[in-house]
C-alpha cells in the first residue's frame, strides 16, 4: 500500500474502534436500574418494550473482543503497512509449509532416486505414486488410461512417434516435443492430395476405391518426392524426428479418408508440454518408468 493510502487505513480502523468504545459508553451510561423504562414503541395495541440497559456480562464481551481486536493489531498485520510485532505474514506463512511439504516429499522419493528405469518399473510402491502423478499431470491429454485420443498418443501400445527406449521416454517427458507436419495442400493441389492419400491408405493395406495404377503411380511419386524425407521411403517414419508410422494401421490424427486427407492438407502442429522444470527429476522418472511398464507386459509379441 502507498503510505498515504496505509495511513488513511490505519487512521480509519482506530477511529472505527474508539466510536465502538463510545457507543458502548453511551448506550449503557445513566440508566437507572431502579425504575423499568418503557419506549414508546407499540405493537399490535398492547405490546410495548422495555428500555432496559445491556446486561454486564454482554457488555463485557463487547469490551473484551475490543481488547482483542487491538492486541490482534499490535501482533499481526492489519493498521495500514505495520508488521505486526510477530512479523507474520501469509507469504512466510506459505513458504514455511511449502519448505515442510517438498521435505515430505523429498523424504517420501529418496528411495527411487537410486534405481534404475526398470527396477522403478517393477517396484509396486514406485508405480502407485506413479499413477497417482500420472492422473495429476498427464491424464488430461493422455486419458485416466493412457490410451490418448485424436492428437495425443496412446502410450499403452508399441508404437512410438519419438522411441520407447529409456532415454527417449525420459525426454519426450522431461523436455517436452513439438511436431510439425507441414501442410501440402498448397503444394499438391486437390487432384495431387487425392493421389497421395490414395498411397497412404495402401500402405496400410487399405484400397482406395477406384484407384487406377496410374493415379497409384502419381501418388507414389509425390510421396517419394514430398514425404520420403521424413516418413522414410517404405512410410515406416522415423523416431529420429517424431514422424509416425505410416504402415502400421495406429493413427494418431485419426484413419479414416477425411482425416488423413485433412492431415496431409493442412498439416499437423502438436505439441508435449516440458515437464523437468515442474516436476523434478525424481518425478519425471517414475513417470517415464510408468509410461514404460504401461507398453510392455500385455503386448502380444509382433
Ligand atoms: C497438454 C497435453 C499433454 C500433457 C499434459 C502431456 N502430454 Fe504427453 N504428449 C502430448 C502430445 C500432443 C504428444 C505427441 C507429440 C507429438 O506429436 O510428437 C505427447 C507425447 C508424449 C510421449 C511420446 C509418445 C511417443 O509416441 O513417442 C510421451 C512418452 C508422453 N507424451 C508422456 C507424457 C507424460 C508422462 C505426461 C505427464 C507428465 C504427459 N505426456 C503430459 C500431450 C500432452
Ligand atoms: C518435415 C517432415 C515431414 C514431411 C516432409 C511429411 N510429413 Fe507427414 N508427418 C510428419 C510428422 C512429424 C507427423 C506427426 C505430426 C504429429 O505428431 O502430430 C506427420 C504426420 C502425418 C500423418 C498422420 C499420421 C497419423 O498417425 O495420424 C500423415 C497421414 C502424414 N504425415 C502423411 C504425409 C504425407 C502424405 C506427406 C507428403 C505429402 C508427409 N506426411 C510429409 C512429418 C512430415
């Protein structure tokens, strides 16, 4: 607060205090106790009321939350910009119980510090703060399961844009990804488009309806030529760069005609969060470790 403004607080609460003082002065001097006075105040004809003085021990209670009310204000903030003897404020206040919960904490993830992904990977105490950090901080792009939805990957299965090895889970978690399809409608124009994803869907087996050799031919090209590069020449991408699988049937922007002409069109811009600052090391490697044991046992062998 600007001390003008702190002062003009200050001032306001005490003059609010001493006209307390006084009305309760005023309001209990010079009654006499000895004769009932009546108001003057009638209802429903006959009803009237007493005037009678506040009873002691009622306006002993006002006194006292007085009295408190100024022992509160020399203790702890409250006139304008005064601290208050005690030195308390809601900011150290915090900081004390954030200091004590991270010591928690820290004392709670000592154990896994040391261990390997794998050793995490198997150790049930390891997993279940995993998953209950998983619902926390990853559940709302990835699903309470982790199996994704249209943009955000399954992480359940074996396919991975960025890799399943240790490392590369660690960083897709640690550092975050960004990944860009570029758009190739401008490029290709609707009939190249069409060619295109008519040679996407064969790679994945499927048949484009009425697909002449020719047009296959065309969109064999242009994927030769435009999309090789990134998605490899057979369309088995390439983890290096994030570039998904073509062949596998497992979609990450959705598989049917619509979508991946949509995709090719107009591009895709997907973005991981970095989460190393946020969470920590030790965090980020339970969860990688967690990511891990999600893809591995149920999966039959390819
Ligand atoms: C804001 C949404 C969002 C949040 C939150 C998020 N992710 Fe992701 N994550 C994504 C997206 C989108 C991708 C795909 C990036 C791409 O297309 O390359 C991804 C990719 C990944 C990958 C790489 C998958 C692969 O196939 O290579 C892993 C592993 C992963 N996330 C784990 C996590 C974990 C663990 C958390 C929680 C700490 C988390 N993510 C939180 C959106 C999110
Ligand atoms: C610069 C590298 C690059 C080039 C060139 C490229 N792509 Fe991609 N493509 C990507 C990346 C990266 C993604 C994944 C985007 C994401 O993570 O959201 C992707 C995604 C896709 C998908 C969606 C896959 C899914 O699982 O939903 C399709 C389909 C696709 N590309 C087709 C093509 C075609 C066809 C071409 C050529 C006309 C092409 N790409 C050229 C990098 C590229």
């Amino acid at each position: 607060m600007k001390p003008i403004v702190a002062l003009f607080v200050g001032i306001a609460v005490l003059v609010n205090i001493a006209a307390a003082l006084w009305l309760i002065w005023w309001t209990s001097r010079g009654v006499d106790k000895s004769s009932v006075q009546e108001t003057t105040h009638v209802w429903d004809d006959d009803l009237t009321e007493y005037n009678n003085p506040l009873p002691r021990w009622w306006l002993w209670l006002f006194i006292l939350s007085i009295v408190f009310g100024l022992g509160y204000l020399v203790l702890y903030p409250g006139l304008g910009n005064f601290r208050g003897l005690l030195g308390w404020s809601a900011v150290s206040q915090y900081r004390a119980d954030d200091a004590a919960a991270q010591q928690l904490l820290e004392r709670r993830f000592a154990p896994f510090k040391e261990e390997s992904l794998r050793d995490l990977s198997k150790n049930p105490a390891a997993m279940s703060t995993a998953k209950n950090l998983f619902a926390l901080n990853c559940s709302a792009c990835h699903g309470s399961d982790a199996r994704g939805a249209k943009g955000f990957p399954n992480l359940t299965d074996r396919d991975w844009l960025w890799g399943g090895s240790e490392p590369a889970v660690y960083q897709s978690i640690s550092q975050g990804r960004d990944n860009i399809m570029p758009a190739w409608g401008p490029v290709l124009g609707s009939e190249g488009v069409e060619q295109v994803v008519s040679y996407v869907l064969s790679l994945s087996g499927r048949e484009a309806k009425a697909a002449s050799a020719d047009w296959m031919a065309a969109g064999k090209a242009h994927f030769t030529t435009l999309c090789a590069a990134c998605h490899g020449a057979d369309g088995k991408g390439n983890q290096a760069i994030g570039a998904p699988n073509l062949t596998d049937s497992i979609w990450l922007h959705g598989g049917s005609i619509e979508d991946i002409r949509q995709t090719v069109t107009y591009g895709r811009n997907n973005h991981m969060p970095a989460h190393l600052e946020r969470l920590g090391d030790t965090r980020v490697r339970l969860l990688a470790a967690y990511v891990l044991s999600l893809s591995q046992p149920a999966t039959p062998p390819p």
